[in-house]
C-alpha cells in the first residue's frame, strides 16, 4: 500500500519523487527512492535513496537546536537568559532562549515585504527592527526570525561560524557526512532542485530566500542531507544508538519539556490537539519538525520509531498537497510496518 499510494502521487504529479526512510529500534523497515526532477540543465535526473534535499526548516532542529543544546548542557547558555544580554541590539529584554526555541518570542513569522531572491537587503538588520507582534511567552506562533537569531546567538557564544560548529561538533562525530551547510560546486548536482525561478531550477543553492540573503547559513534554513543521515540522527534522539556530544537528558528535554504543542525546537503531540503534521496513527509524545521545501522527521519515543520523508514538493510550485501526503504516508507506515 505505501509503494501504490507513492507511485499514484507520482503518477498524478503531486509530487515529482520522495524517498522514505523507517525503522523501529534497530529493525529497518523500509527505504525506498522514487521519481524524478529537472536539474539545473533541464534534464531529468532519478531520485535515489542517496539524492540530497535541501532541508529548509529540518535545519531548525537538526543544525539549531543540538548546536543549542550543546551550550544549554555546559552552561555556557541558560534556557531563561534574555537574548538581549547576548545581542544587545536586540530591544526586547523579556525574550529569553527558551522563548526562541519554543517560537513564543513575540517575533512575526517573516519580515514584510517577503523576501525575495534577488532581494539587495540586510536580513539581520530588520529583524533587529522589527517589533514584537505579542507578548513574550503567551502563546506560540512560529517564527523564522527567531531561528534565525538562535543562530547568531550560538556563533557569538561559541566565537564559531554555525556551519562549522555543527559540522565539527555533530555532523562528524555522529557520522553524518552527507549533511551540511553550503555545498561547493561539485556536490551540487546530487541536489534535487527544488523551484524553477526565472527559467532556472534552484540546484544545490538554498531555496529560503532570508537564508540565501544571509549566506546560506542561517539559524532556520540552509542544510542540506540525506534520508541516510536523518535516519542516524533519528537513532540519536530516541536513544537507539549512543553519542557523547549531548547529555541524552537534555535531548529528552527537546520534547519533554512543552508549551502548546512545542517542544525546544520539535513541533510535540501532546494529546491536546490534533496532530498538525503527522496523521492519526503517531503516539502522544511524538515529536518532529517539517520543512517548506517537502522535507520532515517524525520521531516516536514510544514506539521506538521514526519516519524520514524526503521530498522536493516546491519542484512543482508553492502550492502542493506534500502536509496531506505526508500525513497519509505516515499513517501508512504504521499500519502496514510498525508493531
């Protein structure tokens, strides 16, 4: 049934290709490449199991939040510490670290006017500039722009760019070589583009515009991976294989520690709402994050199990079905391989 339901997607162009990726404990279950994309030279390229995706938002939790924690565990951060103690230009001393991780900042979502690729702006200027949209700590209300300032705020704290602190602290370490920030010319083509932009698809450059703007570096986008890498980082979260880098105590806190539906970082089924990204079949307790460009981790610490699904829905357009797909995959994937 997960086989059929992909091939119909595909066939039906919904989506130009996928690879998932499961496993319970250390049982792998499935991981299986499908169809195509257009390449920067307008040519169509398979999809296989070791195709890189650009990880849009993924990079939140996968790049943002162990370089965070990391710091929280030595205390060379403190959850409740105000962001303006770190950066002084910003205005708003009642916003705190774990406001950011949690997206309860108060920030907007974006900046106004969206930001476009072949915008001349100085992206961490205006998010200085802008002012909160509501009090600090009431409620959630996701927001790029405080990802993005996460960021920065481990590069000051550690006096190290992002990108080769994550690289040298986690991605080596934990094996995952596939995974990073700004690829050079050589590994691009192993992409799958993601959005056709002025005649041209968008191939191993990042597709978020603020991240683009900013380098390709950034707190909330810019990371690129495999459903390889993503299914040792799963392993790591959930206990299944052992890593020195981060106390395991302060990677449970990642989902333990919630505030509607939010954990330090990971979007978290607490019971209390419906599950937003990831269907009707996943645990209390699940925990994940989702990615613009079609990219998503579910992780479920009572089963033991987690689901890598790699697309690049964007390919196609903006406007897709990849939140209703996914969650009928993942639905799937508990009725048919999970025990």
């Amino acid at each position: 049934m997960i086989d059929e339901y992909i091939k119909q997607i595909i066939q039906k162009k919904l989506l130009p290709g996928v690879v998932i990726s499961a496993q319970q404990d250390s049982r792998h279950l499935i991981t299986k490449s499908y169809g195509h994309f257009k390449g920067q030279d307008l040519q169509l390229h398979a999809i296989t199991e070791n195709t890189l995706f650009d990880l849009a938002s993924l990079t939140k939790v996968v790049a943002t939040l162990p370089a965070t924690l990391y710091l929280l565990s030595r205390n060379e951060l403190q959850l409740d510490r105000s962001v303006s103690e770190i950066i002084p230009a910003f205005r708003f001393p009642k916003v705190t670290i774990r406001h950011l991780l949690q997206h309860r900042s108060g920030l907007p979502a974006g900046l106004v006017p969206k930001v476009e690729r072949h915008h001349n702006r100085d992206i961490m200027s205006e998010i200085l500039a802008c002012n909160l949209v509501y009090n600090p700590g009431r409620f959630v209300a996701y927001s790029d722009l405080g990802m993005i300032l996460l960021g920065k705020i481990v590069e000051k704290v550690t006096g190290e760019l992002l990108d080769q602190f994550v690289k040298r602290h986690f991605f080596n370490p934990w094996n995952m070589h596939n995974t990073q920030f700004l690829l050079p010319d050589n590994q691009k083509y192993k992409v799958a583009s993601t959005e056709l932009v002025k005649g041209q698809y968008v191939q191993g450059d990042v597709h978020d515009e603020k991240a683009l703007l900013l380098g390709g570096v950034s707190g909330s986008a810019g990371l690129f991976s495999s459903a390889k890498d993503l299914l040792l980082f799963s392993e790591y979260w959930l206990g299944i294989r052992q890593q020195s880098v981060i106390p395991f105590n302060w990677m449970e806190s990642a989902y333990m520690n919630t505030f509607l539906g939010r954990g330090l970082g990971f979007e978290v089924l607490t019971g209390e709402e419906p599950s937003v990204s990831f269907g009707k079949k996943v645990s209390v307790g699940a925990f994940g994050h989702t990615g613009f460009t079609g990219t998503s981790i579910c992780m479920d610490p009572v089963k033991k199990s987690s689901i890598i699904l790699l697309t690049n829905a964007v390919h196609f357009g903006r406007n897709n079905s990849i939140r209703e797909i996914r969650r009928q995959i993942h639905d799937l994937v508990y009725e048919e391989l999970l025990n």
